[in-house]
C-alpha cells in the first residue's frame, strides 16, 4: 500500500469511513505523523525574487524531510534557480484576475475560457514582454484581492478552495504573503485547515498604492490579518514591524530565518596577485536596491590612490521599467573616474549566480528601503564574501548575528564608500569576515533548519496544548 493510500485511509478520505476531511491530526497513528501540506506562492511576472526562491528552497526541504507538500503558484508561474518543485497548473492567473476587474463579463465566463487564460506558457509569454507589478498601477487589483470572497476576483477563489479542500485535502495552507489574506476566510468558513502566512516585504508594496487604495488596502489588510492562525518572519525586525502594521499580537509571529541550498557554495576564490579586486552587486538592478549609491561610492573609492586596484561587478534581474535607469548609470559612468572599471553580468542562473559570487572580495546591496530579506546577502556569505550593508531593516540583525561584514549609514554614499575602502585596505580582516558569514550559514541558514523549524509550527498549530 503506497504512504499516500495509507494517508487518505487514515484520514477518512475512502468513502464511508469519516464524514470529514479533517481528521484531527493529534488522532493519526505515530508511525503516520506526515503532513500534506498546500503552499500557495505568488508568482513575479517572470523575474526572480526573493519571495519565489525562498518558498520553493522551502517546499523542497519539506519534501526532503518526507512531508506531502504541494506548491501552489498564484497570478503567474513561480520562477527559480534551483529545480522548481510548483505544480504546473496556475490558480487566480494575472490575466484571469485582470479581465475580472476591469469586466463584469469576465466574472461569468465558463471554466474552459478561463483555462485558456491560465495557460503557464500564456502567463510567462505574458510576463516576458514586461507586465507590470508597479504597485502605483494596481491599487483596485490589490483591494479586490484583499477583499477576498466579496472581491471580482470571487469566481478563482471559489476554483482555487474548491480544489483545495476536495482534492488536496491538506493539513495546513501557507500563504506566501500577506497580500494573499484574502483567501484565508472562506477556508475558515468552510472549516478548512489552519492557515498560516509569511510576511515579506509587504509593506513596502502598500506603501506604493496611491489613495485612496493605500488607506482601503491598509484597513483590509488589518481586518484580514485576523483570519490567519499564525505568521512566519525571516527575522525579529520584521515580526516587530509586521506586528505594528497589522496590528496583531506579535506573539503570532514566528520568526524561522531563510535557508540555503547549500550545494555548489563554497570558499571564495582568492585574489590573484596583480589583479583588480572586485566589489560585487547581486539584486534587481533598480532604484530601490542602491545600485546608484554603490556607484557613487566606486566613484569616490576610484579617486584614491591609497586603495589597490578595484572594478565594480554588479548582475541581476532588469525589468523593463529599470533599463532607463542602468542605462542612466552606465553613461555616468563612462564619463567618471569609473570609467571601464564597470561590469554588469545581467541575469545569471543558480550556477552563473554561485561562480558570480566566488569571484567577489567584497560584496554590497546598499538598498535604499529598510530590507525584509537579504537573501542574496546570504548568498554571498555562503561563498565566505564579506559584506557592507545599510544600517537598517533586516541586516543590522544579521550582521550581529554573524559577524560576517559592517554596517554602513542607510543612503550614504561616503560612508558606504569608507566601510569599503576598510575591507579593500585590510584582505586579512575582509576574508575573516567572510569565513565568519560562511559559518553562520552553515550552522543556522539552510534549508534543513529552515523546514525544520516550519515543521514544528505546523505541528504546534495541529496539536494545540490542551486547555486546563
């Protein structure tokens, strides 16, 4: 007999055994004690990010420990560098969800036409050709969303639970952001399982809808924040952030940090006598995540004749939206003192990104807002990179946790440029850093640890303590 045969049997899912799907979890056999677990994940129109690259590491450690995970992607295809674990079939699809805002007709049209505009191929030809995620363009989207079972949207939230509770059956549904709240109701309604939600970044997000959607949106979000059972944070500034913005108990934040994949990460390779060191940059090249300060930097750092020899490398995700802005900065740059010291690698797969960062000697995400993640710190760390990043957001907290770089004013281009120009002047001190960064991933940043740690809230929300 298979474990998933065993599974449905000692959950009531033969017929004629239990009139319910939700057999308690607490009653299972200790020999049977796995999950089947539904994540939902909020695709990106086609780029990387740091939501979508955490949540399928995270749904594959699950599986590695032998949980029943389903990914679920919504709006679009998730995308990822490592083996993409996502079901194939795209709930709430962004053209779906678009039509049935802008058109009363397309909240009436038959399942087979709204099959046609979920099609994965469709969203990702779709997302391609620049689809826009600009929160300033999608504010009524956004309320409807959040407005869940009341929304336009109704009809693929009905499809999307339908599946959910009938076919999927899990012991636990996790919303990948906070945007996503709008589902967690209907599921409580129809006595579906808990729902626990991560928050990252959303806040950022909102902050860009204008009125009077940012005010609608906020009071939604606080409202629908109530209907989840519990939230995960990748770190305590968040949580304490999170908690204030939704106005929840920060109790039912859990903070469970990201983990890496580790294979392929290792030690840096070392400086070759002669050659220019190289400062390094892996994020979107936009605005928001400081290309532009870490530019300026270079350029005060190249005016010094008290540092060795250095160039710029930067790589990432260019939307279509952002190319006058790198375009912007190369002319900057072909007119300064950083003239032919800068190199931009575009968008890099997991094996580009990974040799990427073992050929840095220092490595800066100088972003301008207060970051929710610093992943693609950690990625550097896990190449034993040293780091300078803003004082602010998430990375104060890391930095103090591993000791893995220095802390430089937020917005500060001189400032960013003095840390800098430390690690530059003193390799011996810059490659500690990067071994104690290397360590901490290691020992506290994996995958394993990650799942882990999100296995035993899943388990802690199913076996509640019992009550006195």
């Amino acid at each position: 007999m298979s474990r998933l045969t065993v599974y449905d049997a000692l959950r009531g899912n033969v017929a004629g055994h239990f009139s319910t799907h939700y057999l308690p979890f607490r009653f299972l056999p200790i020999a049977y004690r796995f999950m089947k677990i539904a994540y939902l994940a909020s695709g990106a129109a086609g780029m990387y990010c740091g939501s979508c690259l955490h949540d399928n590491t995270l749904a594959a450690a699950l599986l590695g420990l032998g949980e029943d995970v389903v990914l679920v992607p919504i709006y679009t295809p998730i995308r990822t560098d490592e083996r993409d674990v996502s079901e194939q079939r795209v709930f709430f699809g962004a053209i779906n969800a678009y039509l049935q805002q802008k058109s009363r007709l397309f909240r009436h049209t038959p399942a087979w036409l709204d099959k046609l505009w979920d099609r994965p191929a469709l969203l990702r030809l779709v997302g391609g050709f620049g689809a826009s995620v600009d929160p300033a363009r999608l504010g009524d989207l956004t309320v409807s969303m959040l407005r869940g079972e009341v929304g336009n949207q109704r009809k693929e939230l009905e499809k999307l639970v339908d599946w959910l509770l009938d076919e999927v059956r899990p012991d636990v549904v996790h919303l990948s952001n906070a945007m996503m709240l709008g589902l967690a109701r209907i599921i409580a309604q129809r006595c579906g399982p808990p729902v626990i939600c991560s928050l990252s970044g959303e806040d950022i997000f909102l902050e860009k809808l204008r009125p009077p959607h940012y005010e609608y949106a906020k009071r939604l979000l606080v409202e629908r924040a109530d209907d989840a059972h519990a939230f995960t944070a990748l770190n305590h500034y968040y949580a304490d952030r999170m908690a204030d913005y939704l106005s929840v108990d920060r109790r039912r934040i859990h903070v469970i940090p990201h983990g890496l994949h580790l294979d392929g990460h290792r030690a840096r390779n070392k400086p070759v006598d002669g050659e220019p060191l190289r400062i390094g940059y892996l994020a979107r090249i936009c605005e928001d995540k400081g290309l532009h300060l870490l530019v300026a930097a270079c350029e005060l750092l190249a005016s010094r004749k008290d540092l060795p020899r250095f160039e710029l490398h930067a790589a990432g995700y260019l939307g279509a939206g952002d190319r006058g802005y790198l375009r912007e900065l190369q002319g900057r740059v072909a007119q300064g003192p950083l003239a032919g010291k800068f190199y931009y690698h575009g968008e890099i797969d997991r094996q580009g990104k990974i040799q990427f960062l073992q050929s840095l000697d220092v490595f800066s995400t100088p972003s301008v807002y207060r970051e929710s993640k610093g992943l693609p710190l950690l990625e550097a760390w896990a190449n034993a990179v040293p780091a300078v990043v803003p004082a602010h957001g998430t990375y104060p907290e890391l930095i103090a946790d591993t000791g893995g770089g220095l802390l430089c004013l937020p917005q500060q281009a001189d400032d960013l440029a003095e840390k800098l120009a430390e690690l530059l002047g003193d390799l011996p001190r810059a490659t500690a850093l990067g071994l104690a960064g290397q360590q901490a991933v290691q020992t506290r940043y994996h995958a394993g640890a990650m799942a882990e740690q999100t296995r035993s809230l899943y388990l802690e929300l199913l076996n509640p303590p019992e009550s006195p």
